[in-house]
C-alpha cells in the first residue's frame, strides 16, 4: 500500500512547495502609515514595507478602497508607517530621494541607501542639509601600506556642534558612521546643552543578528531506504530562526538539531538531522506564511536537500505556534534534489524575538 501511496506523496510535496511559493511571492507587507503631498496634506492608508534600497526610491501608497500607486521621490513630500520609520523627499547629490529621519532635535539625524552603500546627513535650523562623507582607503608610507580612515564627516559633526564648548571631545572616538554610534553621539550633544528633552529617536538600529528559537516535534516517513525495518519514525528537536534586519526582515537563516531514532535490521538507532536553510516568514499579521529550503545534515555523516512550507501563528505577543510540511530528497551538488526519500509534518512553538525591533 505505502509502495502505492509514495508516488501521490511527490506530487503532493511539488503541488505544496509551488502553492508555498506563490502565495509567499504574492504577498504584500502593507502596514499602516500615511502620506503626505507636496500640497502638504496628510492622506492615510497603507504603506508597502520593503528594504532600505527600495524605501530610499519609491513610496508604494495604498488607499483604503484598495488603491494602490506608488510614488517617486519629489512626487510627494514625506511619508511615514504608524509608529514606526519616517521619510522626507529631499535632493541630494543633484537626485531626489527619500531620507528615513532617525532622529528629531536641534541637529537631527537621516539616512538611505543606495547600491553603493549606507549615507548620514545631518541638517540644523540656520544650515544646509550636509553628508556625513566617509571614505577608507590604503596609503603608501615610506614603501609601506597604511590603512587611512577620512576624518571629513567628524570636521563636519564638529562644525554642526560648534555651539557646545569642546565639541571635539564627543567626536574624538568616532570611527565609521553608524545608526547607533551616530545616535548615541546626538543625544550626548543635547544632554551637554541641557535640551535633552528635545531629542527624539525615531528608529535605532537593530543587531545584527537576532535568534528566533524553536520547540518542535512529529511524524515523519522514509521510503526505499536500505535497512529500514520501519518506516515512520518521530522526530524531536529545537531550530533557530536566525534573523538578519539589517541584511533582509524577510528571509531567515535556519538551523538546529532535530533527534529520533531509526529501525534497522540491526537495531535501533540514534540519529540527528541538522539543516542548514534559507527562510522566508512573511514579517507581519497573526498567520505568518513560511517557506525553507537546504541542505540537511544527517549524523554529520551524509546529507540530503529538503524543502518544506508552513505557518506561524501568533498566540502572544512574541509567542507563535507553528505547522510545517517537509520533503526530502537524495542530493546532487548539495542543494539540487534527485531521488524522493522521505516526508515529514512538525507541530512546534517559537519566540520570536525578533518582534521587538519591527516597526
């Protein structure tokens, strides 16, 4: 019978991984925010959440009777999710973009990227809008190299400062410009001129990384392999999500260890899987589709390719319960599946952690 069955359970697998696939790459992050024109009103609705390089070029703006238009910088004036990043069009460098303002005050704080990297600017009452320029570079020194760092964005720091006595003693220490190095150098600045109440931070920087773990268990079955005496087994273990905002907030990087034991002719025996994948959660709502895929380790001795598709549920505010469907193959090159080799269904309950620094 299960001979009968297996061949239904590839179609089935390849029918979830492409309908996992179509609904991840159909979905749209829209979260709430608004809008302003250059007529400086201010229209609500729902903005599309994307990366720093899209956000820093195009504003896409979705009305509440489902309208949705996106917008070039200069074609509005600003535009802001609900408690959460804010961006001002603005020229610069001859080109219009969209700065993201991280802070408010008497000199305050914005920043975007483009394909050649991150950008600060500083702006304050009475002067021009003005780069943080920063540039690396390797020297020659009496016929040896020496690694040089440009000081043009402290002079400038220490310029735009030039109201606190001593200034340079706050810039001193300050190596590439960085969110929270950059933040942290700001508040110092007010709270030395006694304004510190007038200093708002709209967005600090999230690490780099920040691990999501998981509690999981569940059915799984093999077919064809050599030796197995049974062909289902029940696999427990604890994976982390490996979160990367500052590379992608979509896409994961999946890993743990996952226990059960197998039935041979010769006994049973312990046996670990370990994957190694690239996921994508869709960032935001109750019901969080998701969708893995990679190279798995078993017993650190061979190792197949899997994909698998599922859900995260929201029960509390970081808490989340968990349903995935897996398949399996036999490998080729690591990562390009061949033959069918097993199916698995987990139940699991993670904190994500990560909820913390969404906005």
């Amino acid at each position: 019978m299960l001979s009968r069955l297996y061949p239904n359970c590839r179609l089935i697998a390849v029918i979830l991984l492409l309908i996992g696939t179509t609904v991840v790459t159909a979905q749209r992050d829209f979260r709430p925010g608004y809008m302003v024109t250059k007529a400086n009103d201010t229209i609500t609705g729902e903005l599309h959440y994307r990366g720093d390089l899209a956000l820093s070029y195009h504003a896409r703006f979705r009305t509440p009777d489902g309208d949705a238009t996106t917008y070039a910088p200069g074609e509005i004036a600003a535009y802001r999710f609900d408690g959460g990043r804010s961006f001002v069009s603005e020229e610069v460098d001859g080109e219009k973009v969209f700065l993201e303002r991280l802070t408010d005050g008497r000199i305050s704080l914005y920043y975007y990227r483009d394909t050649l990297g991150n950008h600060y600017y500083v702006d304050k009452p009475g002067l021009e809008l003005s780069e943080l320029e920063y540039r690396e570079s390797i020297k020659y020194v009496n016929g040896r190299r020496v690694y040089n760092e440009s000081k043009s964005h402290i002079l400038r720091l220490n310029y735009f400062m030039q109201d606190l006595p001593d200034a340079a003693a706050l810039t001193e220490d300050l190596g590439e410009p960085k969110h929270n190095a950059l933040i942290k150098l700001l508040r110092e600045y007010h709270e030395a001129l006694g304004i510190a109440e007038k200093f708002t931070v709209l967005k600090e920087q999230p690490p780099l990384i920040v691990p999501n773990p998981e509690l999981l268990g569940g059915f799984a079955t093999y077919t064809d392999v050599p030796d197995l005496t049974a062909s289902s087994y029940y696999p427990v273990g604890a994976v982390v999500h490996f979160w990367s905002p500052r590379v992608n907030e979509k896409l994961y990087f999946r890993t743990g260890v996952l226990y059960s034991r197998l039935q041979l002719e010769t006994g049973s025996k312990a046996f670990f899987k370990i994957p190694l994948q690239l996921e994508y959660i869709y960032p935001s709502g109750a019901f969080r589709p998701r969708i893995a895929f990679g190279p798995i380790f078993n017993n650190l001795t061979a190792h197949t390719v899997s994909g698998n598709v599922g859900a995260f549920v929201r029960v509390g505010p970081r808490v989340f319960l968990s349903l995935s469907y897996g398949v399996e193959f036999e490998q080729d090159l690591m990562i390009v599946p061949t033959a069918y080799l097993a199916q698995s269904f987990h139940l699991g309950c993670a904190v994500m952690l990560s909820e913390r620094y969404r906005h």
